[in-house]
C-alpha cells in the first residue's frame, strides 16, 4: 500500500513540475514567449517538396516590411516575437517565381503559427521577366528606360517598374538604356514558362565613362572589363591575388606575391604605375612577404594582408608603418579599415574573421576554428546598410551573410544553390553591390558572376581562375 501510494505521490508531482512550475513555457529568441506576440512558422515547397533558399518577407497589414529570411534545408523559416495582430502578409519568391499568404492573424503565446506557401512555376514556352530600374547614386527610380531582350520590349513606369513578357527562354542578353545614363546588359538564363525578377542600378553619366567596369584579378594579370564584355585594360602581374578600385584618384590598387617578397602596386587609368608600398623603409625584418591582398582608406593609406609574416600592416604614402596587427594570425588574406576605424581582418589559416579595434582588442569575431563554419575564408565584406558581413568561404564553397548576433541572413553556394547554373566552386572574393546583388569570383568554376538575391545569375564573364572581383 505504502509503494503504491508513493507511486502516485511521485506521478503527481511530475505533473505539478510541468504544468505548475513555469506552466510548459517555451523560449522565444532565448526570451519567454510573451502573450502579446508570437511566431509565425513558414514552409515553402515547390512541387511538393520542401524548398530552401526562398527568400521570405514579412509584412504588416499596411505593407511595411518587417523582417525577413532565407528558407533552410526543411524549407522553413520563423520570424518570431510578432506582435500579436491581424492583417499580416508572408511572401516567398525563388527564382522569380512568387507564392503569398494574407490576412494572417497573430494572437500570441508559444504556439506558432503555421503558414505553408506553395512555389509554382508559369507554364509556357515563353517567359516573363520583372523589377525595378534605379539610379546607382541615388537609388531613385528612373522613369521611361528602355529594357529589350530579343523582339521583346518596355518602357519602366513612373516607379521605374517593369514587366517584358514573351521573353524567348534559354540564354538572353538583357539591354536597358535611358536618358542621362551609361547602358548596360544583364546575362540571363530564363526557363520557359517563369517569371525571373530582375533589378538592375544604372549609373549616371556623370559618374565617368569607365563606370559599372569589373576588376577582373589573375595570378598573371588585372583585367577592367566593361559592361559588354570588352576587355579595355590589361595589366601584366607576376602573382597578383587582388585589386581594387580607388574612386577618389580612379587608380587600381594591385597585391602581387611577386618575387622580391610582396608589393601593393597602384595603377592609373592608363595603366601606368604610380606608387608602390612594400614597407622597404622598414629595413628587411620590416618588408612585406607573400602579400595576398591590399586595401585603400579614405585617409589615403594603404592596409595589407602581409599574409607570409602573418601580419596586417598599414602604410602611409611614404612607405612608413602607421598601424599593426599580428597577434595570433595564421596566414591573413584580406584586410580592410571600416568607417568606424575598427579593421576587418580575413584570418585564413585560422578559419575565422575578426574586427580588431585600434588598440588591438577584438571587438567582434565569426568562425570557431573548424571548418564547419568557415574552412579557409578568403575575404569579407562590412555591409554598413545592414551591419552585416559578408564573407567568403572558399573551402566550403559558400558565400555568407552574418549578422552581428552570428546569425545566417543569406547565403549562396553550398546548400543553396545557384539558379540554374553550375554550384560555386572554390569562390575567392564576393562583393555585395549598390543595387543588393552580389559580385563573385568563382574561381574553380573559371568565371565571375553577378547573382540576385533570389540566386540567379544577372552577369558573368568567363576567366581562367579569377581571385578577386571589384566592380567600379
């Protein structure tokens, strides 16, 4: 009698410690789930099947956007802490194709709300293609620019909206023109019977004729490529590993692993050399070694990724040190000063980047050392729009956008894959651009290519084994 009544007794308590003691409550973001707002739990399938890397927006009941985030592996995603209220609206798109949920209710606590949107594909033998034309400057819209793709045509909106339907599917050349504006073209891979979003910035005149260039770095030469494809630099190097464009002098500044050790070249328009920084004055033990990458501050100061002492260095226009950072590096890549004067740096042989404060001190770092979260990251990228990093993980053949909480915001390459082109292989450098799409030097796949948000390819151009991209 006396075991069974301890049975009982200890039964009872159980269900006193799960639904008495803190009543089964759920965390939410680390934060107990409060009863003015909840979760709305996405799925996205297409065909049936669940889809990752669709891009979700959730928005509000008068349509202003409130968050959004890419689709994982089981093709969800969950914007959480909602306030609790009616009229809310999730939108996924995936390669141009769209899927909407309205009129959602969120009424709060820890149960989520479950949305299932449903991506399917136009089915025909043409395609439709859609977006928005902005200045590049301003992000305004331009009104009447013309965009042809074949014997299709349109004129933007007021809005600078636009539909071209009939689109002939397969591998077009997309051309948009306006007043005032350098024309540009978009490589297109369209699948019959979809509808690709395509946004495209074009840059104003006034911006000089060798604006939308690409930078193009080779191991044996620095190419500028215009918007067509057409090659109209060329700069012979003998181990170059990146170049950038300077938009204050409209000089290239080139790191190349050459046989004296490593300098930092900086080109003019012509292609004429007009500085180098080597850190000479700094005596043999000061010199640079096996240079991988070098950048320009707005103080006109030159920061190098000394990769072969496992050092960042910072030099002045007369070649003596200003700043440097060499505390536990293995191998640095990349390293570039931030508005902030904090300094970004690609730590490559340690599978990590860092942001290191004037001081010294590490203010904020993305990788643990293994290689499942970078695996030799070879450049990154602070998105001051966003406060995110942008960071390129070429030995998991990925490019990652993190926040500062070291969240996921986007990713392409790896598991999410680009729209119907080959997978990124080996990516050395990504770059996000003015109008949010993404410059990639794919280098094991010889090419490199512009992709959208959605990841689908808007420019390419193919080069043996590209390092590093810039756009001007």
């Amino acid at each position: 009698m006396k075991r069974i009544f301890f049975c009982v007794l200890v039964a009872l308590l159980g269900l006193w410690l799960v639904a008495g003691c803190g009543g089964g409550r759920r965390l939410i973001n680390g934060e107990p789930p409060s009863k003015d707002s909840g979760t709305i739990q996405v799925l996205v399938t297409r065909e049936d099947k669940p889809t990752a890397g669709a891009l979700c927006q959730l928005s509000d009941n008068v349509g202003t956007a409130i968050d959004q985030g890419q689709t994982a592996e089981t093709g969800t995603v969950a914007f959480k802490n909602v306030r609790a209220g009616a009229g809310y609206v999730v939108k996924a798109e995936l390669g141009g194709a769209t899927a909407k949920e309205e009129g959602i209710r969120v009424t709060g606590g820890p149960d989520p709300i479950m949305v299932k949107l449903a991506i399917k594909m136009l089915v025909g033998p043409t395609a439709v293609i859609t977006g928005k034309v902005t200045d590049a400057l301003s992000s305004l819209p331009i009104e009447r620019a013309r965009l042809v793709a074949g014997s299709s045509k349109v004129e933007t909106a007021s809005d600078g909206t636009y539909k071209l339907e009939d689109v002939t599917a397969g591998a077009i050349t997309l051309r948009i023109e306006a007043s005032g504006y350098y024309p540009a073209i978009r490589d297109l891979d369209i699948k019959a019977g979809s509808s690709q979003t395509v946004n495209i910035t074009l840059d104003p005149l006034a911006k000089g004729p060798r604006s939308g260039h690409t930078i193009i770095t080779t191991l044996t030469r620095v190419l500028e490529i215009d918007t067509w494809h057409n090659t109209t630099l060329a700069i012979p190097a003998q181990e170059a590993w990146s170049a950038v464009y300077a938009p204050g002098s409209g000089t290239i500044l080139i790191a190349d692993a050459s046989r004296w050790g490593g300098i930092a070249v900086e080109i003019g328009p012509g292609g004429s050399k007009i500085a180098s920084f080597d850190g000479a004055k700094l005596g043999v033990f000061g010199h640079v070694k096996a240079i991988r990458g070098a950048s320009r501050t707005k103080g006109d100061s030159t920061i190098i990724a000394d990769t072969g002492k496992q050092r960042v260095i910072e030099l002045d226009q007369g070649n003596d040190k200003l700043w440097e950072y060499k505390k536990d590096l293995k191998a640095p890549r990349w390293a570039e000063r931030l508005e902030n004067g904090n300094t970004l740096i690609v730590d490559t042989g340690n599978n990590r980047v860092i942001e290191v404060n004037p001081s010294g001190a590490i203010v904020f770092g993305i990788g643990d050392g293994s290689a499942q979260v970078l695996n030799h990251p070879t450049h990154a990228q602070f998105l001051k729009a966003t406060s995110t990093y942008l960071v390129t993980d070429a030995g998991n053949n990925r490019v990652l956008e993190i926040d500062r909480s070291n969240q996921l915001v986007w990713m392409a390459g790896g598991s999410r894959k680009i729209e119907g082109e080959n997978n990124l292989n080996n990516p050395n450098s990504a770059i996000r651009l003015p109008g949010g799409n993404t410059l990639i030097a794919d280098t094991g796949n010889d090419r490199v290519i512009e992709v959208a948000t959605a990841l689908n390819v808007v420019w390419k151009m193919p080069v043996t084994a590209p390092l590093f991209a810039d756009r001007i």
